[in-house]
C-alpha cells in the first residue's frame, strides 16, 4: 500500500515544461498552504484535498478528466488549443486556455464588443517565442471574436523583427506573447496592444482560480466565464 502523505491541499500538475516548473516555483508566493506535485503521484494523496490543473499537450487529458468525474475533483484546463467542447460534467472543470487575468478581462472585453467592429478593417499580429510552432489560441479566440478568419493572423518569430519591430525586449525573445489589434476606418485606425512577458501573470492568475473554486458548482466554466461573475 502506497504512503498517504499529510493533509495540505495538493495541486496535481499534468503536464511538464517551463510553465510547470514556473508553477511550482513561483505558485506558493501566493498560495503557500498548498502542496504541489506531478501526475505520476496522485494516489499518494487523499482524493478530497486534490486539485488538478492541465498545462500538458493533451496526451493525459482524457484520463485527468476520468480520473476527475470519478472522483469528484475540480480540473482547471490550462493549455491552449485543446478544443473543449462545453458539456455537462459531474465535478468542476474550469477551461482556462489563458491564465493571465489581465489579457483575460481583455479577451472578454473583445469578446463581448467584437461584433461592433465588423464593417472595418482589421488585421492581427500576433508574436511569440521561435520555438512555439503553432498558431497560438489566444490570437485565434480573438480573430473569432472579431470575425477574422484565422488564417489571415500574421504570425512573427523571427527574433530581429521582434525587436526592432515590434519592441519586445530583449529579455523577453524567449519567452512572450505579444498581439496586435489593429481596425481601420477612413481617417481613423485603432490599436490594441497586449505584451504578456514570462510565466508570472500565469502563475498569479492560476492562484486567483483556484481561490475562486469553493465558490463554483460541479459544471462546466470557460475561463471567461468566471470573469463575467468578477470571481476573478
């Protein structure tokens, strides 16, 4: 029999990379009650003081979500491109594809006027780091929103044009999200600018999640959604 360890809540991360090593060195800055480990290790815990959090490519999603309607245990989805469709669900599952709160409560700002700018011009840059490969999630769910087809999203990796460019610091090459709203009218054109530098703002936005969970049902939330409650 495996070794029940102590009482502390327990945030299971599934998924490893730079934003999992982030979260587990930066998460107790805000949330120091809690203990943090890796997916491999969750029966090691009590299933009532766990809470699971996606940051991986996909591969162990069904079974985060199995493990989780089985057990009653929130899930908070935090990797982009992951096509959750919004069902029914016995435990609650937060789709959170962004986690920084500040370009979220932007994001819902676009989403909820986006239609008005629809007889304009519009164009979107969006730039990050040279070894993200894919069309990033957060470009796409503002294309939608602003009904631009996501193939006409121009897509900036090259380091030179990202500096001189568009001013990302140097600092920040490798690792940013930057995008780029522009709308035109005759005489008159519109920017709109977001710079996300690093994993911090994810870091902060994933404790004010969880923060947020003893208020929420057993149900299916987009991230959004919780920010039209101003729950975070």
């Amino acid at each position: 029999m495996k070794e029940v360890k102590n009482m502390r809540k327990t945030l299971i991360l599934v998924g490893q990379g730079k934003l999992a090593n982030s979260i587990k060195k930066g998460l107790p800055d805000y949330l120091n009650d809690y203990q943090i480990d890796d997916w491999e290790n969750i029966y090691q815990y009590p299933i009532e003081n766990l809470i699971i959090v996606h940051i991986g490519s996909g591969r162990q999603l069904s079974e985060a979500v199995e493990f989780c309607s089985k057990n009653k245990v929130p899930l908070i989805q935090g990797s982009t491109g992951m096509n959750i469709e919004r069902q029914d669900y016995n435990f609650t599952f937060i789709d959170a594809p962004n986690l920084s709160v500040l370009m979220l409560k932007f994001m819902h700002m676009i989403k909820e006027y986006g239609a008005l700018f629809q007889d304009y011009q519009i164009s979107i840059t969006e730039s990050h780091q040279d070894t993200k490969k894919s069309l990033p999630g957060t470009a796409i769910e503002i294309a939608n929103a602003l009904n631009v087809n996501p193939k006409e999203i121009k897509s900036i990796r090259n380091q030179d044009e990202q500096l001189n460019t568009y001013s990302i610091p140097k600092e920040s090459l490798s690792l940013h999200a930057f995008h780029e709203i522009s709308i035109l009218d005759q005489g008159t054109t519109l920017h709109f600018k977001t710079l996300v530098e690093g994993h911090d703002s994810y870091v902060k936005g994933l404790s004010k999640i969880i923060q947020s969970l003893d208020g929420l049902e057993d149900k299916y939330y987009h991230i959004l959604d919780l920010i039209e409650k101003k729950l975070i």
